[in-house]
C-alpha cells in the first residue's frame, strides 16, 4: 500500500528517539520522497480527524498500561471506510520466567 497519508504519504510515529532514528535510515534506503516520521505519544496522534486512509500499528498494545486511549484515537484519524490493521503476540500459555525476564524476548 502507497497512500496512507491526506497527500500520499506515508507517516510513521513513535514516542521512541532510537526507533525513530532506525525508521528514518531504513526510510532513506528505500529512497522515497513520501516517508515522514514523528515522534509522538499513540494516546495523542498529531493527525488532524479522518486524515488517513489506514493505520499499521505493531506490538504497542500488549506493554501499554494506557492502550484504551489508542483505540478512540484511531477511530478520530482514519476517515470512515479506512482499515486499521493490528499485530500483537499472543500468548496462549505462561511464559518461562528466563523468557519473562528477558526484554530481548519481548521483541523476539
Ligand atoms: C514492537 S515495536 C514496533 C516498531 C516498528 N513500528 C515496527 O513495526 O517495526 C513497538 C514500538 O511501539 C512504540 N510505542 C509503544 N507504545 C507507544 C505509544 N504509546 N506511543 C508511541 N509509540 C509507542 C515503541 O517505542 C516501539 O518502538
């Protein structure tokens, strides 16, 4: 998918500083004009209400004590007929605690 953004952009945003910075080199190795990046909170999108066409959210659900304030908050941007698709681990049994201890697993 091409066009997420009001113009044809494509936006990417997240409240880290590294992520941020590997979004953006990974962005310049594609080489494309239509990729911007921001930094901001899920809870408080800088997007203006029904200005996008779809939304990719991935892995900020399950960490997030505050995740029932993202939901609202992609209902306001993507304008109505827009998707939102969602990619989240799902456990179905307890974890070891050598996995639960590990943030290098979180991300696995
Ligand atoms: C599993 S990583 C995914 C990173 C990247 N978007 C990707 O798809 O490869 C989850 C990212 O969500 C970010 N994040 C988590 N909660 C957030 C929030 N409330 N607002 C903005 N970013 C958040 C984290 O900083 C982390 O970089």
């Amino acid at each position: 998918m091409d066009r997420i953004g009001p113009d044809g952009s494509v936006l990417g945003l997240d409240f880290s500083e590294s992520m941020l910075l590997r979004a953006c080199q990974a962005g310049s190795q594609l080489g494309r004009g239509n990729v911007l990046f921001f930094r901001g909170d899920a809870e408080n999108l800088p997007l203006e209400d029904e200005s996008i066409d779809a939304a990719l959210v991935n892995g900020i659900f399950n960490l997030n004590p505050a995740r029932a304030a993202i939901f609202p908050e992609l209902a306001r941007v993507v304008r109505p007929g827009g998707a939102v698709y969602v990619a989240e681990i799902i456990v179905r049994q307890p974890l070891p605690p050598e996995v639960r201890s590990s943030e290098v697993d979180w991300f696995a």
